[in-house]
C-alpha cells in the first residue's frame, strides 16, 4: 500500500529573547533560563581596542593563566576541581570581535535539577572562573606568573604562530584579512608577530590582565539551567567598583576606490581564492536580513548562485561561499581553485553580484534561500551554545531579537530588497595564495 511521504514538523521558531540587568556599571547581564539543557553557560566577555597596544599580551594570558591559580597552582590540580564540581568547566581565550579584542571568560556546569539533591555546581564553577581571572599563580621571585610555565606558554604560542603557514586555509584568510584591512586596526593578527610574542614580558601580560578585570566594558550571557539570581550578585561583587571604559571601540569602514589584486606564492596543490567586497555600516533589522538574505543568495550553500553555476555548471572549483563579518562591513567570497582558472572565477563572482542587483534570479532560487535561513532560526533553540551565540551576536549589533522576529523580517523580504543590498557591495580586494616557491 503506498503511503506518501511525511511532512516535516512545522518549524516553532524562538519567540523569547534574554532579559538584560546592569548589576554595575559598565557590566551588562543577559539571561535565558532553559530546563530543556542539562548543561548551563555562561559566557563573559570582555572588550578592548585591538588598538591599544597589549593585544599581544592578551592573545598570551588565557594560556598562561589555565596553567594555575594560586589555591590549584597546577593545570592537573584545576582539572581535578573541575571534575569535582560534576564535569563543570572554565576556559579563557580571546579574538578579534571588528575593532575590538574580545576575551571571553567561558563557564559551564551542570543545572542542580539534574544532580543529586542538594549538590550544586553552579557557584563553585563561578568562584573557579572568578579566581582564574583574578588570582594567577605568581613566582616565588615576585613575577605575577610562575617563570616555567610563562616561558612554556610564550614558547608554544611562538611555535604555533610560526607554523601557521602550514595550515594553507588559514595562512590564506589571514593574509586576505591583512591585505583587506590594510591601515586598519582589523587588519592586523591579535599575536603581530612571533617577534612580538617572545619579547612580551610576565608583567606587560599581567597589566594586561588588570585593563581586563577593571577597565573592559563586560558583557556577560548566561543560558540554560542557570540560577539568574545568583549570577548578577556574583558578577557585582566581582567587577564592581571599578570605572569602565564606555568610549565604543569602532572604526569606519572605508570604501574603496578600486578593486586591488594580490597574488602569493608558497609550495602547495590547490590553490585559494578569496574575494573581499565592503558594505557600509548597516543599522536597521530589514537592511541586516537583506544581507543575510542576499549572502545565502549568492554562496549561502549548494542552493546558492556561486555554487550551482561555479562549482556544477563551470566546474571552476573546488567548493565556493560566502560570508560576512557585519561590524567591519565585509563580504567574502572563498573558494578552492586551480589557479588558472583564477580570473574565470574572478570575473564570474562579480557577474553573480549583477546578477542579484538586477534581480535575474528565478523565484524559486529566493525562497530556497530564505528557507535555509528559516532553517537556521529554527534549529537555534536546540542548544545552550546556539542561544548563547545568537544572544551574544544580538547584543553585539544592539538589535536584540527574537529568532522568530527575525524569521518575520526575512519573510517580507523580496527581490527588491535583495538588489537595494547587492548594490552596496563594493568590491574591494581579490586574493589568491597559489603553488610556487614564494
């Protein structure tokens, strides 16, 4: 007997966003309570121009401080508090977030509903992460850190930054972001240079360490089985009482005059192609959906213009997309190719860019785009780490929406609205790191 296929489940995109609570000046606290999750997180994030001069120093202290603290003065011994507090966990790392070096203290337990009555995790995992920021190890010879492992630390990130170009992808994205962003505080990699690092000293990363802890504007997010009460007192008692920087840390995007091309060489098989195009500063919900709905337009998946006619119909590459990072006012095309094929490639992204300005696109080719991003808002809910993105992204432009406002902007989007964004890209830069001796 045939039984026709069933149909998918209707998509229940998120309707609730965060609440917000300022428990001290220059610390914002959003919050999404959710016993849906085993696990909470809490991510707080702090912000400094990547300008300023310590990045450096930055992009060195969460190696340097996991190594130990002055009540667990060894990685094993944090370790073993972190198992005693039911798999909890607290990290610190950092990156460019547009003009601004963000370093993220990130924390995580298990919610008390699932552990056995009257055990908590949650304020031991807090106190944890507190005193990594706070109370690093020091040397018995006065240096804020412990000399050994300071100098381990420095020596590995020195190491990583030096093979760096053995990784071909990402040797590629970072030498298109510094030709891109060429006289642009984005422009340049949070490390500088290996030079740079094996010259910082324990006291430079330490002063670093304090700009954090008492001058960074914080922005913290907690989402999951979380005590809501219990965090805003904790963030109070921990970074209160101190006057933060509120100058905002941003830069204006520049237009280019002209498309540059830069071509490099090192020993390797395929070749990489990436593509930069600037957009002006966007502050409006229907203009950040226009270019959400544009960008999967053009190289947003295999429905997408870049990959149907690059990829399957020329064969020109390997694989082919696009993206953007919204604060810096950049979209980049990225693709695996043979290098001969470069300017075909070249040529036939900015015919994909006039092919949206002018709307010579069928119908069928938006709604499979807009489906996918509908796609996208719906699968936001299934876990921690995706509300905790979405909420930090939210934050991050200042719109503050729910998933579903947003699915509601997307769906009154159409071809028109997708040309008026196609039309602000500016092609600025193509890039090409290709096989030859360099």
């Amino acid at each position: 007997m045939f039984r026709p296929p069933a149909l998918p489940p209707p998509m229940v995109i998120l309707k609730t966003s965060p609440s917000h609570a300022s428990p001290c000046p220059g610390v914002d606290l959003y919050t999404l309570p959710d016993s849906r999750f085993k696990r909470a997180i809490l991510e707080v994030h702090f912000d400094r121009a990547l300008a300023d001069g310590f990045s450096p120093a930055r992009f060195l202290l969460g190696r340097v401080l996991e190594q130990g603290t002055q009540s667990h003065p060894s990685r094993m011994e944090l370790t073993r508090e972190e198992e005693g507090l039911w798999g909890g966990c607290v990290a610190l790392d950092g990156d460019r977030l547009a003009d601004a070096h963000r370093m993220t203290l990130s924390c995580s337990w298990v919610g008390a509903e699932f552990l056995p009555e009257g055990e908590v995790a949650e304020s031991g995992i807090l106190a944890l992460g507190q005193e990594l920021m706070s109370k690093p190890l020091p040397d018995s010879s006065g240096s804020p850190f412990q000399a050994t492992s300071f100098q381990r630390e420095r020596s590995q990130l020195a190491l990583r930054i030096r093979t760096l170009k053995d990784d071909k992808a990402a040797w590629a994205r970072e030498r298109y972001l510094q030709c891109l962003c060429e006289g642009e505080s984005y422009g340049t990699p949070p490390w500088e240079s290996e030079e740079k690092v094996l010259s910082l000293t324990p006291e430079e990363v330490d002063t670093a360490r304090l700009s954090l802890v008492k001058r960074a504007p914080v922005t913290a997010i907690a989402v999951g089985p979380i005590q809501a009460d219990s965090i805003a007192p904790w963030l109070q008692s921990w970074l209160g009482g101190s006057e933060r920087d509120s100058t905002p840390i941003n830069e204006a995007t520049p237009i280019p005059s002209e498309l540059r091309e830069v071509h490099e060489q090192m020993p390797m098989d395929q070749a990489r192609f990436l593509m930069g195009f600037r957009f002006p500063e966007l502050s409006s919900s229907e203009d950040l959906e226009a270019l959400s709905l544009a960008t999967s337009l053009l190289g947003g998946g295999t429905h997408s213009r870049l990959f149907r006619v690059v990829r399957e119909e020329k064969s020109l590459c390997y694989g082919i997309s696009a993206g953007t990072r919204l604060k810096k006012g950049i979209l980049t095309v990225g693709a695996g190719i043979d290098a001969q094929a470069y300017e075909e490639v070249r040529d036939e992204v900015l015919r994909q860019v006039q092919v949206l300005v002018h709307g010579d696109y069928s119908n069928q080719e938006l709604e499979d785009a807009r489906a996918g991003l509908l796609h996208d808002l719906d699968t936001i809910g299934d876990s921690a780490t995706g509300l905790s993105r979405y909420s930090a992204r939210e934050v991050m432009l200042g719109m503050h929406r729910s998933p579903a406002e947003r699915a509601e902007k997307i769906q009154s989007l159409d071809k028109d609205s997708v040309s008026n964004m196609a039309s602000q890209w500016n092609a600025s830069l193509v890039y090409l790191l290709e096989g030859g001796q360099g």
